[in-house]
C-alpha cells in the first residue's frame, strides 16, 4: 500500500470476488483501541461481516483484506432503499470500508466521561460538539493519528479507482439518495442507516477531509 502505519493481517472471512469500486463508507467500531482485536472478533463470525481496513487508535491501518474485494459492512436491506424510492443495489460490494477505533458517543455522570457500556473514557479523548449529533454532545473523538491514516487511505483510493474523495456534508451526516444509489462519492455508515451514528461530525476529522 505504501502508506505510513500499515499491518496486514491473516483473515479470510470475506467475499474474494473481485469488483470495481464507486463508493468509501466511514465507520466506528464502538469499541477498544486495536483494530487487530476488531478483526479476531469478525473472523468468528458466521457471515463475513468485515471492512477492508480497521484504524487503532494509534493510527495504524490493520488490513484484514484487499481493497478490491468486500465483506457486509453497511447492513442493509430492502426496506432501506424502499424509504428513500431508490432500487435495490448491493453497496457492500460496489464499496471500500474503513473502521475508526472509538467508542463513539459518551456521557457525563459524576465528573467522568462513559462510553455506552460503562467503561471510562479519559477527557483528553473526548471531543464536545457544539450541537449535539444523534442525541449526544459528547464523543470520543478520532485521534490525529487515525485521521492522517484516513486520509491517506482516501488519497490511494481515489487514485486506484477514481472515487471522488471530495468533502460534502450534505451526503455525510444523514440518510441521502446519492448514497442509496450507489454515486461515486465519500459516505458515512448515516449516509445509508438512520439509526446509525458512525462515524460522527469531529471538527478534526471534518477540518482534514476538507483539505483533500
């Protein structure tokens, strides 16, 4: 790949189907800080639900496989593209996941910071957005590292296979048809799922996709 932090990994849990790419979807695991831990959990499972590549926090890209072939990452269904009047299409396959490290959304109780399962998440993590996103106002925010990783990712990819890699909010943060029907473009897990909340707007994350 040739890019900065870069582990490939043994795992096989995917389609080996090679096909053309159009879309990149972003998302977070809800979870800890090794993607190689992300992966172990996904081999066991027993349809290949995967994206090509996980972040750790530490901004290393652990590659579980090749770009060019999928596994199920958008979890979709017929009802999701019937609520939009869109056609049916197979995303997964047309489309590049990655997976940020994060336990996304956090609460504040009793003078600390708690991701949804309890588990203490350090201030220095947590990002405050000025209007809250999806009910919540507090995140764990993507490391600088993570981002530098995804932009990097996105600058390949757009070169690989012409996908445009340009920053449109109005296709990143909420339900939208160009998402639906499979337009070249960069898309978030809530560019196709309402009740998704991956990845979320951090100002850093926004700020670097801006740039490319």
């Amino acid at each position: 790949m040739g890019l900065t932090k870069h582990k490939i990994i043994d795992f096989n849990n995917y389609k080996r189907e090679d096909v053309n790419k159009s879309q990149i979807y972003l998302h977070h695991t809800a979870g800890g800080p090794s993607g190689e831990q992300v992966y172990q959990f996904w081999q066991s499972d027993a349809v290949p639900v995967a994206t090509s590549v996980v972040i750790s926090r530490d901004g290393t890209i652990i590659q579980g496989f090749h770009s060019q072939y999928w596994a199920f990452h958008l979890g979709l269904s017929n009802k999701h593209f019937a609520d939009m009047s869109v056609p049916y299409k197979n995303l997964d396959r047309t489309s590049i996941g990655i997976e940020l490290c994060s336990y996304g959304w956090a609460k504040y109780e009793n003078g600390q910071y708690l991701n949804y399962v309890n588990g203490k998440i350090n201030k220095a993590d947590i990002v405050e957005l000025e209007t809250p996103y999806k009910g919540y106002k507090f995140w764990q925010g993507y490391t600088e590292a993570q981002i530098q990783s995804v932009c990097e990712l996105l600058e390949l990819w757009k070169t690989r296979y012409g996908i445009d890699i340009k920053y449109r909010p109005e296709q990143m943060w909420s339900v939208n048809k160009k998402a639906l029907s499979g337009e070249n473009g960069l898309f978030t897990h809530n560019s196709v799922r309402g009740d998704k909340s991956d990845v979320f707007p951090d100002i850093n994350l926004i700020k670097s996709l801006k740039t490319l």
